[in-house]
C-alpha cells in the first residue's frame, strides 16, 4: 500500500525527535520578507523529500511536471528518499547542493524547525500572494504548521485517524452500528472479544498504547485537550480532558483483561505494517488507524467485509461525533536558501494549487491538505475513504500543537501512559502533576 511507507517514517520520524536539538543553533540566511531573487528568470531549485515507494516517487515526479510546465522558467532537482536526519544536516551547512523546499513527515517537529531558524516564515510570502491560510487549509493543519506565529510550514497532504471495524464480527454480536460514543466503544469492545482456553481467539479492541496507533495524543484528539495554558506551561494536570481520557482508556485495559494479558496476546500478533496486522486477519475486531489502512487492509484480502467511521467521542461530546485526530506531511523554504521566491512558487503551487493537491492526493492515497481540494470533484477514492475526509474537513478536529523542542512533550506523555496503564504508577493525578512538570522543564532547557 503506497501510505504504509510514509506512516512507517512518520514512526521513525517522530522516534528521532530528539534529534532536532542539533538545530538549535539558529541557521543563517534571508528571511522571508527578504527574498531577492527573481523568480521570473531561469533558474533551478532543490526540493527534497522523503518519499520512497515507486507509486510515490512516481506522484512526486508528476507533481513538479506540473509546477515545471506552468513555470517552465524554474526547473527543479527532485530528491527523494532523504531522512529527517540528512534534511537537517543539509539545513544547517546550505550550499548549491542543498535543499531550497524540504518536505517532512514529522509535523511534531515544527516548532523546532520554526524557532531554530531552519525554515524561513512563510507569512510575508502567504500576504504577498493574496492567500489567506486560515480559509486555505482545515483548521489543525493550518495550527499544526505554525509556532509562536511563525508560519514555517504549510500542510502538503494530510493524514486523518478514524475506527475500521469487522461488519462480519458486529453482525455475528449483533452489533448493528459503529459506535459513536466511548460508552458504546466500551460495550462493543467486550461484546465482541472472545476468549476460549485462557487466551483471546478474537479481541474486541487492543486498547494499550503499544497497539499500534493507539498512541496518547490519537486517543486524546477525540478529548480535545488543551495541551499548553496561555503562559506556555504543560495543562496535562489542569485540564480534565487528560485525566479523563487515561482513566477511560485504563478502565477499558482492565475490563477486558488487564495489561499483562493483553500484552501476551500482543506479543503473538503481526506488526503494523505487514500483511499479519491484527485487524487484517479477524484477531482483533476494531483498529484505530489512519487513512491509510484501508487499502492495506483490503490488499491483505480479509475474509470479511471491512468497515470505517469516525472514532467515537465522550459521551459529553456526542455533538462533536465525526471529528478526529489530524496529521500530515509539511513542507518549508530552508533559511540558506539563495532562491526564496523561486522556492514560494514551487511550495504554492504543491500546497495550494486545487488540482496539484488532488492529483498528489490521488497518486499517493493521502488525504488533500486543503478544504477546496478535499470538496473536489476530481478526486478518486473508496466511498469508504471519505470519512477520512469528512474528518478532515471537520472544525472540532483537533491536532497536537508545536513545541520549541519538537515532539518531547509528546514522548513524555507517552511514556506516563505507558506507567499508569501498566500499574507502574497507581496515583493518576500526581503521575499527571509530576509529567507537567517534567514537560515545562524539559521546555525551559530547549529555549
């Protein structure tokens, strides 16, 4: 499935977050009011990307064919398959070589990215062009590219997480719809897990946070936290959306098994991005899971009929019912750039232009990253998928916002998630209070 290699570096990516300290050091070059060239005469750019699979590199290709013939004047140098890691080295020491548009699958970056002076602000470019970003792009893109009001990224394709379902399981329980609440979650998930000699033959949903996607910020995007106060310090203790959904998500670990025994069953299932994932073969009934799955799941040739809805909410958010989590791919000016608005004419034309987004949504099974394209009637895609895009589309849906260090303090939270499902830690509000606080230290040394 063409997604299942970007979803495999997000993983990698975000795994690396740390990484992103050695751009601390603030890179030189013009900023975006600045730029001097003259993006009317020949010349010739480097756009670097992370792309790798043959359908991929072949919707990349496609993309800047497209940019090249409506701007035969800018040639581009295409190359793909670059890390996190070798863009930011590349960002640092600049030269001919270098990068002039990046782009990256690691939106928990961003804030690094912006603050370190890495990529320029695309603000004075977006005003200049006559574009407005909050009316371009669906609302947690449009948050999730920016810091601080530094606009160093724009959202270039997009990433939603919904609930897939086995149809031929819930008619069996006699379930007759997905669930749109957590109560109703709750009763489908024990309803539909079977268990015969001490162990599972099919489980309803793997709810600890090692499974899979079911990471702390996706469960808590159906919550819409409030992840930082005005003042910048960690709400994880203040806001009641976080202590609710770990006491939810601990209480579902605990009914329909408890941690230990779930991780056993864990430890016997397939990985993520095979063709033995869990859900693909029946051993587990509902997956939390992005876009992308659905192709996957269906290339595994499953012998049931696959279901896809949104994730359901808290029962005190019924009316929020269709809104989800919001990721995606970025993609920014590089500071050492000597071609700024040449740069902004490619980077326009891949993030905003209605037909590049949807042929690049099209060739590579993303979900288009702007609210024209996701409405165009040119895109092809499984009635199933539109889902992703209603999510998308959706006000209430909600990201993860950026940091001055990256995606630490999602790591953070993680790991706490990991201690308190667990039984390492017993006292959920002091492990809350104790992680805020590691979060606003761990900020405070990176500023």
């Amino acid at each position: 499935m063409p997604t299942a290699v970007p979803g495999t570096a997000r993983k990698a990516a975000f795994a690396l977050t740390a990484s992103l300290a050695l751009l601390a050091t603030a890179c030189s070059g013009q900023s975006g009011s600045g730029a001097s060239d003259d993006a009317s005469k020949e010349t010739t750019i480097n756009f670097w990307h992370a792309w790798s699979a043959p359908n991929e590199v072949k919707a990349v290709k496609s993309l800047v064919a497209g940019f090249e013939k409506a701007h035969p004047n800018i040639h581009v140098n295409v190359v793909g398959n670059m890390t996190d890691d070798k863009i930011n080295q590349a960002l640092r020491t600049g030269g001919d070589r270098a990068p002039d548009v990046i782009s990256s699958f690691t939106t928990n970056n961003v804030g690094k990215f912006c603050s370190s002076g890495a990529l320029i602000d695309l603000n004075p470019f977006f005003e200049k062009s006559g574009i407005d970003p909050r009316t371009t792009f669906p609302k947690p893109m449009n948050e999730y590219t920016q810091f601080d009001g530094d606009r160093c990224t724009v959202p270039l394709l997009g990433d939603a997480y919904g609930l897939y379902y086995n149809k031929t399981a819930f008619a069996k329980a006699g379930i007759a719809a997905p669930p749109k609440t957590w109560s109703e979650f709750e009763a489908d998930a024990k309803k539909l897990t079977v268990s015969r000699g001490g162990t599972y033959k099919q489980l309803g949903f793997m709810p600890n946070y090692h499974g899979w996607e079911s990471t702390t910020e996706h469960y808590f995007g159906q919550f819409s936290p409030t992840y930082f106060g005005k003042d910048g310090k960690s709400a994880l203790a203040k806001d009641p959306a976080f202590e609710k959904g770990f006491t939810l998500q601990k209480r579902l670990v605990d009914e329909l098994g408890g941690f230990q025994k779930l991780e056993r069953f864990r430890a016997t299932l397939g990985d993520e991005w095979g063709p033995r994932h869990p859900f693909h073969t029946g051993q587990v009934a509902m997956q939390l899971d992005g876009e992308w799955r659905l192709g996957m799941a269906e290339q595994a040739k499953p012998g049931f009929e696959i279901g896809v809805a949104p994730l359901p909410v808290p029962d005190d958010q019924a009316g929020q019912y269709g809104k989800g989590y919001i990721t995606g791919t970025i993609a920014g000016i590089a500071a050492t750039s000597h071609k700024q608005n040449a740069a902004w004419e490619l980077v326009k034309y891949m993030t905003t232009d209605t037909d590049a987004v949807v042929g690049f949504a099209n060739g590579i099974h993303n979900v288009p990253s702007t609210l024209a394209a996701l409405k165009s009637p040119k895109l092809k895609y499984d009635p199933r998928f539109k889902t992703f895009l209603d999510i998308a589309a959706d006000p209430d849906s909600t990201t993860t916002p950026a940091s001055v260090n990256g995606g630490v303090y999602l790591v953070t939270i993680q790991q706490f998630g990991y201690d308190y499902e667990s039984g390492k830690v017993t006292d959920l509000k002091a492990g809350l209070r104790k992680t805020a606080a590691q979060i606003d230290t761990d900020i405070a040394q990176a500023e």
